[in-house]
C-alpha cells in the first residue's frame, strides 16, 4: 500500500437484509444514502489513524473496487473515512470506542 491508502475488506454482501425489528428487506429496496462498515486489511505508510483490524465506516458510493486473489477488497484515502471502531480507543470512563 503506498501513501495515505487504505485497503478494506466490506463486512457484507450486498442482497437481503434485516431491520432491527427482524423485517426482512429485499435487495431491490431503494434505501436512502447508508454508509457502510468494512474491516481495515492493508494501509500506507502515511496513515496515521487507523490500523489493520480495525473497523472503519465509509460512504459506498464513493469507491475504488479491486479483486487481489479473487477476494474483493475496496480502496480508498484514509481522509474519506468517516470513523473508526478499534478496541485502542477504549479505556477511559466516557470512550464509545469509536473514533470520529
């Protein structure tokens, strides 16, 4: 990975889905912009915030798609992250764990 690039692994298959409530959504349903959480594999050597392993929450719509091996894998900057969700950040009384 060179400079500020990120390389993500998406946590799910875009299809069916579940609300909260357990209605079963189709693939087909037009939902308003969602952003979506992937786990970090790879980053440069200019990445400051973010580690692999770490969860990290992205807008879909704005990415770079590319197959290594034949797993998919989305490339991005780390400025277009929108947080990250590491076990680090946890430790004092009012942490959420998340990174924003």
């Amino acid at each position: 990975m060179l400079h500020d690039r990120v390389l993500v692994r998406q946590d799910t298959s875009e299809g069916e889905r579940r609300s909260g409530g357990g209605i079963l959504i189709p693939a087909t349903a037009a939902v308003g912009k969602r952003l979506a959480w992937a786990e970090v594999v790879a980053v440069g050597q200019n990445v400051r915030a973010v580690e692999p392993g770490d969860r990290v929450l992205f807008d879909p719509e704005d990415r770079a798609e590319v197959e290594v091996r034949g797993v998919g894998y989305v490339l991005m900057r780390e400025r277009d992250l929108h947080a990250v969700a590491a076990d680090r950040f946890e430790g004092s009384e009012d942490s959420t764990g998340l990174y924003l």
